[in-house]
C-alpha cells in the first residue's frame, strides 16, 4: 500500500515510524513532513488545508489510504472533502468527518455532548458577547481557580486556569471581546476546577467498536512542577502507573462506550483516534476534553508501545472490522522528552542547527518542528517543540534515566526541556 500522512509533527514521525514495520506498507508519504519523516518516505510540500493540493497528491501518487494527524484539517472538513469527491471517494481517510470533529472544534458542542449522553464532566456555562456580564457574574458565584476555556482551537494554548478573580473576570473580557485567541475565543467555556491527577486515553474506532491503545500522561505546562503557561507538551509517558484495571474498567463503562453509543445515536459516523484527556478525582474519572486525534506528545510513548501491525489496525477501521482485529502491547514503559525552542510557547527563532542527533543510543528520536538543509545536509530547527526523544525501559523509571541521557547529547542554540518529566507519578 501508499500511505499518505498528513501533518508535519513528532506524532506523524511516530506513525511513519511505525507503519514502516508493516509488511503492508509499500511507500510513505508525509505532507508536509519534517527532516524526521524524510528518512521514512517522501515529503510533499503542501499546507495541510490544501485539500486541492492534498487530492493532487493522492492521485499522483496512488495513495490507497490517507492518515490525518492534526485536527485542524478534520475540523475544516477534510475526509467530508474526499466522501463528496468522486476521485477520492474510496480512498479510506483514518480520521473523522466534520460533524464529530466538533468534539474538539467545539468546547460547548463537546460538554452539551456530554451533558446529554451524562458522560462525568466539570460542571460548565458558555457565554458570548451578548451574555459577557451574565459571565461576570456566575464566575463570582464560583470558588477559584477559575478554568476558562475557549469554545474553538487554539492550538493547545486556549485554556486558562486563574486563582485570582479580578484577573479571571479580565482575561474572559479579552478572550470575547479583545478575541485573544481570535475566533476560537468568540465563545467561552467556564467550568468548575476539578482537582485530581490527569491521564490520556486513546481508542481507534470504526464508529461502532474499538480497540483500547495505552494510556499515557502528558505534561503540558512550560515550567517544572507544572508551572508557566500551557504548550502543546512538553513531554509523556505511559503506562500510567494508577490506571489498573478497576479504574480502566470505570472508564470505559462509563466515559469510552457512551461516547461510542452517543455517536452513533447522532448519526455521527466516526473512524480513527479518540482522544479522551481525563483527570481521576478520588478514584472516579471525568472528562476534561475530547481530541479527535491522536495525542502529541503522548503518540510518542503510546505508538511504540503498540506491538500491531498499525497498518492491519487502520485497515479493519476502514472495513467496519475493528472488533475483529488483535492489538497486543510492548509491557515495557516508554517516556518521551520534548525538546523545545528558546521562547516556546511564545515567541522563538527558527533555522538553528541541530548536533548530536547520531550520537544518540538506546532511544528513538520522533522530530517535530525540523526542516532539512539539503545542500549542506544540516537539520535545523522549524519549530517550538522541536524533537521528542523516546525511550523504552522495564520500569519508568529507568525509560525516564535512558530518554534524558539522550536529551544531554542533542544540542542546538537555545534548547530547553523539563527535567522533571514523570515527577507526579509513582514508579
């Protein structure tokens, strides 16, 4: 088979790297790619929500299936744009259609979906320019922290938690009125804190059944101890030591299969990732936002862990077979370093050159924001996260010690990275 994979980050480094085991795979293809993904296959040079340009390289390329890593493209309608093209019409897409997308694209679509099909939830009101002070006053009703989301992506950077009510009252002000984070903000989403330990949940579906993949951690805040402003991630790891099978068991009772149920009551016909980011408050998990795609950073320590031919797994997603299929998992822990660029998740340099990177042994190197200077053969930095290095171990522990071993060895100017990543669970 040719695959296409769309999108340009450490998690469609990770999908590559894995589908290149697969006896299925004949090439791969990765638009736009990074320097990691130019040594699995070819890069097409095309902006993700070209979907003109994205069916071009389909055709040209005979594509026989299509992976869709981020969420913008599935928001925008990507795999609705092959349904409705005669061309591409039979081309399987992993990744949902509009109309579930919205289970990210839309923070209020996503707790109304909830609130409906009585998925555990914080507790929520979404207001708007024609309500803002009806907003003022139920955030004065409410005990701090203040948690106020914006209804539409913003590129992980959407959500504010605030201790201080003056300072809350302000920033829900300028998210609607001021669009701090541009359209996404035109709604805002204000829910009770829940105080507890978050986790990361993934399943792939067909829009009927699904397989449950490891769950992993992911560590979004800039700073060490969870400090600073939200990122994309900064690191991940998996398994998660007090996911057993009493609490995995509540999740999918009473989060996983109702929202399965709950898609398929709406009409909703969704094939690939779901995301579940959840957080255990005593011993009962909630749910504190849905992603319509694999998780980045957490696709760096969950896919490795994944002994099946992921291939084999997409296809029985596109014939309606997923209950069918046998998925088997590495026991070893796997933990993922991010390395990120001086400045993330603000502003920050691009075109640095990276060293180091053959120096690195007993891990894997997932590149997210890297380009490739083909004339004299340097990587260069391309993005804020820049490559996430991955290591298994027997324990997390000792995947923790092999994955920041590596982390030392890869230099570019201004690096940074976490040191602390797994600090808040037990192993």
């Amino acid at each position: 088979m040719n695959i296409l994979i769309i999108g340009s980050g450490g998690r469609e480094h990770a999908i590559a790297w894995k589908i290149a085991e697969s006896p299925k795979t004949d090439q791969i293809f990765v638009l736009p790619g990074n320097a990691g993904t130019r040594s699995m296959g070819t890069n097409i040079p095309i902006d993700v929500n070209d979907f003109d340009g994205i069916k071009m390289a389909v055709i040209e390329n005979d594509i026989d299936m299509v992976i869709v890593g981020p969420e913008v493209p599935l928001t925008n309608g990507l795999h609705d744009f092959f349904l409705s093209d005669r061309l591409l019409q039979n081309t399987p897409v992993i990744g949902p259609v509009k109309a579930a997308a919205r289970l990210e694209g839309s923070k209020d679509f996503a707790k109304a979906f909830m609130e409906k099909y009585n998925i555990p939830t914080a507790a929520y009101k979404t207001f708007d320019s024609s309500n803002i002070e009806e907003g003022i006053a139920f955030l004065e009703q409410m005990n701090a922290p203040y948690v106020l989301k914006a209804d539409g992506l913003a590129a992980g950077k959407g959500v504010l938690i605030i201790d201080d009510l003056n300072q809350a009252k302000t920033e829900l002000q300028e998210m609607i009125s001021d669009a701090k984070f541009g359209d996404a903000s035109s709604k805002v989403v204000i829910e009770e804190f829940l105080s507890g330990i978050e986790l990361s949940v993934f399943v792939l579906t067909d829009g009927n059944s699904y397989v449950l993949l490891p769950a992993a951690k992911d560590y979004k805040r800039i700073g060490e101890g969870d400090t600073g402003l939200n990122t994309g991630g900064m690191g991940s790891v998996s398994p998660v030591p007090f996911n057993d099978k009493h609490f995995r068991e509540k999740v999918e009772e009473r989060i996983i299969r109702p929202t399965i149920k709950g898609l398929v009551n709406e009409g909703v016909n969704y094939k690939g990732f779901i995301f579940f980011g959840l957080i255990k408050v005593n011993e009962d998990p909630y749910v504190i936002e849905y992603n319509c795609r694999m998780g980045d950073p957490e696709a760096e320590s969950v896919i490795p862990r994944i002994k099946s031919d992921l291939v084999d797994l997409f296809e029985h997603v596109a014939n309606n077979s997923i209950h069918q299929a046998d998925i088997e998992f590495d026991q070893r822990a796997t933990a993922s370093v991010m390395l990120v660029s001086e400045g993330y998740p603000e502003k920050y340099e691009k075109g640095k050159p990276i060293t180091g990177t053959s120096s690195v042994k007993n891990c894997v190197l997932f590149h997210a924001g890297t380009s490739i200077d083909i004339e004299n053969n340097i990587i260069k930095t391309n993005g804020g996260r820049v490559i996430a290095v991955t290591a298994y171990g027997d324990d997390l522990g000792s995947a923790l010690e092999k994955a920041y071993e590596n982390a030392e060895l890869i230099d570019f100017e201004g690096k940074y990275y976490r040191k602390d990543i797994g600090f808040d669970v037990e192993f």
